[in-house]
C-alpha cells in the first residue's frame, strides 16, 4: 500500500460525504433529515470498509476502482448524464423532505435499507470474483474472461447490483418524485453496456464465446 494511494482513497472518500451532505441537507433546510442520515451511514460506512480491505489486500483494484478517466467517448456521455441523473435525484429528495412532496413512510425507508445493504453485499462478492473492475470500460493487460460466480448467471452482475443500489436510495430517502428521478439510470447504463460489450467483444479473447454461454446480460431469465 502506497502513500499516496491511501491519501488519494481517502480524499476521494470525503470529497464524496461532503457533496452528497451537501446537496441532501442543504436543499432539505435542515440537518433533521432522519431518511438522509440513514443514506449517508448505509452508504459511506460499507464503503469506508470496503475501502480499508481493498488498500489491505487489493491495492491494485482500489487504485483501478479509483480511476475515472474513460476513453470511450459514448462512456463520457454515460458519466455525464449518470451524474446529472444524481445531482437532480439528490437535491429533489432535500426538496421534498423540506416541503411534503410526496413522501414514503417510514418503513419503505427501512426496508429499502435492507435492499441496499444486500444489494452491497453482492457488490462486494462481484469485486472479489473480478479484480479487473474498473471504472472505465477497457480491455487491461493480461486479462482473461471470469465466468464462475454471479458471473455465470448474468455478464454484468456489478451493473445488475448498481440498479438495485440506486434504485433503492431514492427510496431510502423517503422522495417519490427522486425515485422517478433515478429511473433514468435504466436507459443509461443499458447504453454503456452496449458499448462494453462491443469494446470487450472486439479486444478480449473468449469474450464472445462467453456470451455465447452466458445469455443473460443484466437480468436472469429476462435479459
């Protein structure tokens, strides 16, 4: 584990607390949002773990999982909508607590808790069966095809695990009108799987036959 890894990790981290406290709380009016507190604990303290095993014991995938850096120009454009799609689905949840738009009782809160943090845990068992996840969409060296696991059930299970994540957070926060928000997550990441495939088709030996094995791309038994 390098200085500079663990000091880049770290800044990540809190740069990453800070702007979603701030655009949950502030647009909320108020630090007595019980729905943004439960979000900011079930999301930054699972990461916060995952983060301290990775610089232990993967300091190569956390340093692969920390680039953002995407070649791809279609993949730009993933990142910029995906982005946009947070920043309104964040503050319209601080909106609707402040002003009764549309909230969802406390136990949806709950339960999608419970959704996202199983939903975490498969995230996690995904990076351990993959170590080369990142973030961009590229073909590294050496790398071969993994087919155990999650991955012999569907050929993104880290996409199929990020659309119960982000679906289930609007949900925690308590906001209907943030949850329709979010759906706009679906079209986007069915875009950047098209053109992973296309790049992992083209540059990855045996990528082909595995989807030729693996029918299902983000749902079993639907598509």
């Amino acid at each position: 584990m390098s200085k500079a890894l663990f000091i880049r990790a770290i800044s990540r981290f809190a740069a990453g607390l800070l702007l979603v406290s701030g655009l949950l709380f502030i647009p909320a009016g108020t630090w007595n949002y019980p729905q943004g507190w439960l979000l900011i604990g079930i999301l930054f303290v699972p990461m916060f773990i995952a983060g301290l095993v990775m610089m232990k014991k993967n300091p190569e995938l956390l340093k692969k999982r920390l680039s953002v850096k995407e070649e791809e120009s279609e993949q730009r454009r993933v990142i910029l909508l995906s982005g946009l799609m947070f920043l309104a689905a964040f503050i319209s949840a601080g909106l609707s607590y402040r002003y009764k738009w549309l909230m969802l009782p406390t136990a949806v809160s709950i339960l999608a808790a419970i959704v996202f943090l199983a939903a975490y845990a498969l995230y996690a068992e995904v990076l351990r069966e993959n170590t080369y996840l990142s973030r961009t969409v590229e073909v590294q060296e050496n790398q071969k095809v993994i087919d155990t696991g999650l991955y012999g059930v569907v050929r993104h299970p880290m996409y199929m695990v990020t659309v119960l994540l982000f679906l289930s957070m609007p949900l925690v926060l308590g906001s209907v009108l943030s949850f329709v928000i979010m759906l706009a997550y679906i079209p986007i990441i069915l875009v950047r799987i098209r053109n992973e495939e296309e790049v992992l088709t083209k540059g990855l030996p045996g990528y082909a036959e595995y989807k030729s094995t693996v029918k299902y791309r983000l749902i079993p038994f639907i598509w």
